[in-house]
C-alpha cells in the first residue's frame, strides 16, 4: 500500500476515493477536504474569527485544529452539561487540548450558569436528553457567538453524523428538516452563522487525522445517546458504504446538489416554537422577553425550559438512561 | 397470541399494525388492504378489466388471486425470459395456477417471439440482466394491453420492493425516477395506466396469504438478480424496521404523501430515451418508426436492443452470472 502522493509507505486507505496516504500526506489530505468545503458553502474566508464548538471528542479537536492551521482566528467554546463523569471528562480533554496549544476557551456550566444540567432538564420537560442537549447547546453557541461578535458558529459534524441525520429525516420525509439541513446556515433575522467544515470528512478519517496529529481525545460516546436512532442509521449506511465505496458521500452531496432547494418551511407547523433556527421562510421573529433571543413566540424555547428546569432537583445520569 | 377480529388463535403477526390474526382474517385484512389501495390510488374500479403481469412467484399469485377474490375480470400474462431452468420452472407454476383455477392467461416467450432472451440481450447490449428483462418486460406488458384493451397492467410489487427501490432512488437522488415512483401511473402518451396494488402488504404477508390460500409458488429468486442492489437495500431497510416496526411504509407513504409532488421529470436529461415511461413532463412522443409503440426518440429502446440481440447466438445464464 503506497501512499497516492510521494508513493511511500501509507499507512491509511480512503476507499471512497480509492486512494492511500501517508501520515503526513493524510493531515494534508483532510486540510485540503475542509479548505474546499469552506470555499465550496462559502463557510468562511481568510481572516474570520470563528466560535468552534467543542465536546473533547475527535471530530471537534479536528475541526479545531485544522481551522488553526489553516490560519484562522479560533476560540473554543466549551458548554457543561452535567452529564456525571462524561462531562467531567470531556471537560478535562478540552482544556488540556486548548492548554497545550495556547489556544482561547471560552467554558459555560449548564449548572453553574443556569442551575440545570441535561439529565434533570430531560426528566422534568420529558424530552428525551438529545433534545434538551441540543435545545441547550444551540442557544449557549447562539448567544456566546453574537456576545463575542464571532463570524459563525463552527461545529464538528462529519461526513457519517451528516449522512445518519439525512438518512433519518428522508425515513421520515421530515421536509421542514430536509430544507435546512444544509453545511453552512447564513446568519440570518439575528441567528448567528453556522457551518461544519467537517462533511467532507468520515468519522475515520476525523479518528485517524487526531491519531497522527497526536490529539487525545475523549473515545467514550455520550452515555445519553444509548439507544439514539442516529446509531442504527450509521449501522444501515454502513451495510451500504461497505458494499459500494462512496455511496455514504453521493447520498449526502447528491442531496445538496439536487434535493434540498425542493424542501423549505412552507410546510411545516406555523404553530410550531422555530426559535432554535431560522431560515428564509421562517416567519418574522422578535425578541424573546425574557433572554432576547430572536423567537417567533413570545417566550423562547430555551427560556420555557429554563423555566422549568432551573432550580428543580438535580436528576442523576443514571435514572434517564434507565428510562430511554 | 390471539386474532384482533375474532380472539381466537392467531397463526401470524403483523408487527407494524400491532396486530395478530387467525388465517380466515389475515387473509381478510389482505383483501381489505389491497381494496383500501385500489380506491386510495384511483387504481381501479368495479367491473375493470385488467391484466395481470405474472411471474410465478408469491406476490404475482397473491395480486392476481386478490383481485379475482375482489370481483375483478382478471387475465394473467406470462412473459417467457428464457432464465434457462428458472424460466421452465416458474412458466410450470404458472400454468398450473391458471389452469386449476380456470383462468384466461397469455404467454409471450422472448425467445419464439423476438427471437432473443434475457442472458443473451444483457450480453450483446452490455446491459445489466434487470435491465435488460425490466425494458423487454415492460414492451410486452404495454403491448398486451393496449392489443386486449385492458384498462390497466397490474404487477404484485409489494411494500419492501417498493421501498427499496425508493430507497436506491433516494441514495443517489434520482430526481427523474423519484417524481414517477408513483403506485399508479395513469394512462398517458399511448402508454397503458400501470398499478401496484400490494403496496399496502410485506413480502412476508404476501408469501404468509400464498400458503393460507393454498397457492403453489416458485419460492427461488432469479439467479440473474444475485448481487442486485435491491437486495441490500432491502437488508439495510430491515435493520431499521427491527428496530421501530412501521418505519418501511412511514418511509414510502410518507414519501408519496410529503415529497414525490416535488419531483418531476424536468431536471432530467431531454435526449435520454425515456420511451418506456411516461409522466405528463415527459417530451410530445411519437410512434416508434419500428413497432408503434409511443417513443421520444425515432426508435424506441426495445426496438434498438432487438436490433441487436434478436437472432444473436444465444448466451448460456451461467456466463452472465459469472460477469454480475
């Protein structure tokens, strides 16, 4: 096996693109997939300060990294969610990570900040916990984002996390999702800009560019995300990668390419708290009045959480994965 | 396990209806089901004459014994494709089925008609055998049914083929196909109107209402399609269906109902021949210079493989099994 490049040793295969690399020639390879991906979405350009989401796993370390060495201007934004020792974990990863490389962190304590953590927030609201998890995330990278007047939120989604959730929402034909599942979202009616410069990459690749690069990361999945869907649909996408190499990629770019300017928000329930998202179709927002956030309903869905949440008695880890 | 109409014992199970049944009212609730289809669908209507495409195996039986059940003046047709053994044995089952329940059927043999069959047209015109036999298939079907003035051509596809094919479609965005993956083509441009009336049924309750009924089918697969696609497809759907039964017919009628009306012929390429389809994008056609049949091109792709395969030496199935 020689690498495609200088024809040395490879020590990784890339079987969607029939191609080997070496060490070295790899980190060159995923730098250059996140460069095209940046310019192909108009993700970013040469001097932006970006917000970079991170969680202590690979595919944020990597993102974090590779935005570094390309030049770019990054804090990290690390959000607490209370999840027992996962979360003290992961914690620990990320600032040793930003620590050994001189690198800005920003840190917000669900707990601390807002007197809930995700396990509590899922049982007293009775969503499961990825739902209050990301409700919650999506509102600290909005609000830190505007505070820090950052050019957009990065996050460290891979070409696998893109695919399952496509995969997820087609099943379902869930098409106010499938409208804006989209790399990059344009900051828009006060919602900050969001990109994943990673859906170039799998999951793989994200693992083994943190291995040659020497990163450490947290290997552990969120102990929450037992039993999530998304799991059994990165099983069903791989019966079918592994059978015909690239399939996973022409799934998720054929996508963007052909599918997702047919699906928008004209369909969805106007009804429906759209506060976490925006788009062009959503309907005119206006500030939230209790946090300010843009919502289309008078109290946003984070602050309805939080008030539900806030305060109440803390809920151990253990009682919520027993439950999902 | 008790039957959800009577409360006496129940023989099967239909997992994604949560419910079971004894023999005498599942092959009621097949009946209803392909009933309920008919009318949803516009399909067909009392006193509706209709042509049977019939292969020998589970779902042919199952439609053509159905639509007899229901009243329907059914007539079967048996295209001979000249599979080697498989083709003898499955036009064996055939005939008995029509024979012992004194049916009309018709029979087109490739090989005495047009002087060609399915291993020996994928092998001169480079095509796949299904696509070879799809397009030879779908001439005789038209055919046949605008020679006998029958108002529609019924195939048994049930809800696992039809969800795997949209689930290829989906993969790689298909856009054409998806807009005319539809359970009822109306009759358009000279072709005949084209329904699947077992959408509503699994494979398993297809093959379960065979049995109960008595019927006799070739349980063997075509040894041409060994290594097709569907097969995986239908095995990475399953995954899914396991895990949350009703996800397979949430995924196609959720489709039919939220997202085929946004697909349509217009994207796709005007100087490929699509002479064996029809939808009301499709480009003003004209009679095939050779046979007749409505085409968008001078001769129709029937008419061109014929040109090729018709009187070439015959290819044994075993070489083109070797080649897929």
């Amino acid at each position: 096996m020689k690498c495609k490049v200088c024809k040395g040793p490879a020590l990784i295969d890339v079987r969607r693109h029939n191609a080997n690399f070496c060490s070295d020639h790899f980190i060159r390879y995923c730098r250059e997939q996140v460069s095209k991906t940046l310019k192909e979405f108009d993700m970013a350009e040469p001097g932006d300060r970006l917000l970079v989401a991170v969680s202590g796993g690979k595919d944020s370390f990597a993102v974090w990294d590779i935005l570094e060495s390309l030049g770019f201007d990054t804090n990290g934004l690390y959000v607490g969610l209370g999840i027992g020792e996962y979360s003290d974990t992961s914690g620990q990863y990320v600032r040793d990570f930003a620590t050994g490389r001189n690198l800005p962190l920003t840190e917000i304590d669900l707990r601390s900040t807002y007197d809930y953590d995700v396990p509590t927030a899922s049982a007293v609201t009775r969503r499961v916990p990825c739902s209050a998890c990301g409700l919650s995330k999506r509102h600290v990278f909005d609000k830190e984002c505007r505070k820090g007047n950052f050019d957009a939120i990065v996050t460290g989604h891979n070409l696998d996390d893109e695919a399952a959730v496509l995969y997820g929402n087609v099943l379902r034909w869930q098409t106010d999702y499938l409208g804006r599942q989209r790399p990059m979202l344009p900051a828009l009616n006060g919602f900050p800009k969001k990109i994943k410069p990673l859906v170039r990459l799998s999951e793989r690749e994200t693992a083994a560019y943190c291995v040659l690069r020497g990163i450490d990361y947290l290997v552990e999945e969120c102990p929450m995300a037992a039993g999530n869907k998304h799991l059994s649909y990165k099983a069903a996408l791989n019966l079918i990668e592994e059978e015909s190499p690239g399939s996973k990629q022409a799934f998720y770019f054929g996508f963007l390419r052909d599918a997702v300017d047919r699906f928008d928000l004209t369909t969805s329930d106007p009804n429906q708290d759209r506060s976490d998202v925006a788009t062009e179709d959503s309907p005119i927002l206006s500030p939230c009045i209790e946090c300010g956030s843009p919502t289309n309903v008078e109290t946003c869905s984070f602050c309805r959480l939080l008030r539900r949440a806030s305060g109440a008695k803390p809920v151990p880890v253990e009682l919520i994965r027993k439950k999902y």
